[in-house]
C-alpha cells in the first residue's frame, strides 16, 4: 500500500511539472508574437529545467511502478493501466484520475510545443527571406571599373555575418 500512496505522489508531481510546462510553452507563445527574443531565452531556459525535472519524475515513476508491480505481483513492464487494474477499487479511485489528468496535461504540452516549432520555423524563415533580399540588394551595385568605365551587376563584396557563428 506504501508503494502505491507513492505512486499516487509521483504522478501529482508529474501533473504538477507538466502543468508549468504548459504555461511557459504558452508565455513562448506571446514571447514570439511579439518578437520578444530575450523573453523568448529566458523561456527555453525555463523550459530546459522543467524538461529535466520532469526526466527525473518520469525515472522515478518507472521505479515505483516497478515496486507496485510486485507488490501486485504484476511484471515490472506491465504499463499503468494494467497495474490500475490489479488494484484495490479504493486505490484505483485516486490513480485512475491522475493518470488521467498525466495524460491530458501531457497531451496539451505536446500540442503547444507543436504550435511553437511552427510559429518559430515561419518566424525564422521570413528572418532568412529578410536577409537573402538584403544580401541581394548590397551584393547588386553598378560601378566603375579600373577605367573608368561603368561595371554593371558587379558583386561588391557585402556580407552579413551573424555575430552568434
């Protein structure tokens, strides 16, 4: 019984990451609409430590599982369900919500970290469009030649360097 009230205490814990998981993913969000890069690396750092912790609570989970696995004398790979399963009806009418709830807020998060990829891959593409009209225009100039003559289509020489390569 031990093992499954932690069971029940990882899995809150889960929820509870994934839920601040979903905010940050959500703050991104109106980090990229308005083009608020500083707030947008602040973020990918909050989200960088939510991911590690919520690595290290999925390690746990694993673990207890395996423990309430042979409590219920279930293989340490059976999945969640299953061991929801084999539990005592008033066990199982505290796990079966979390698990659920887990599925929901991981489902959310999922969908959001979708939204944002594609928010950022347009956001950079119209960034490289930018920069390739730009190069374009500065790498295009008429002028003259060691003669003096006039040199069309010559290439100058711009080039943009981005200051992070």
């Amino acid at each position: 019984m031990a093992t499954a009230n932690r069971l029940t205490d990882v899995l809150i814990e889960q929820t509870k990451i994934l839920k601040e998981l979903q905010q940050t993913l959500e703050d991104e969000q109106k980090a990229i609409a308005a083009l608020d890069t500083q707030a947008m690396e602040a973020l990918n750092n909050q989200k960088e430590q939510l991911i590690q912790h919520q690595r290290l609570m999925t390690e746990t989970l694993h673990t207890v599982m395996s423990e309430t696995c042979a409590q219920y004398g279930l293989a340490s790979s059976a999945t969640l369900g299953e061991l929801i399963e084999k539990m005592p009806i008033s066990m199982r009418g505290q796990v079966e919500p979390l698990q659920q709830a887990v599925k929901q807020a991981g489902s959310i998060v999922s969908l959001l970290a979708n939204q944002n990829r594609s928010m950022l891959e347009r956001f950079l593409g119209v960034v490289n469009e930018s920069l390739g009209f730009i190069l374009r225009i500065l790498n295009t100039s008429n002028t003259y030649g060691v003669r003096g003559t006039y040199l069309s289509n010559t290439q100058a020489g711009a080039v943009m360097v981005s200051k992070e390569a």
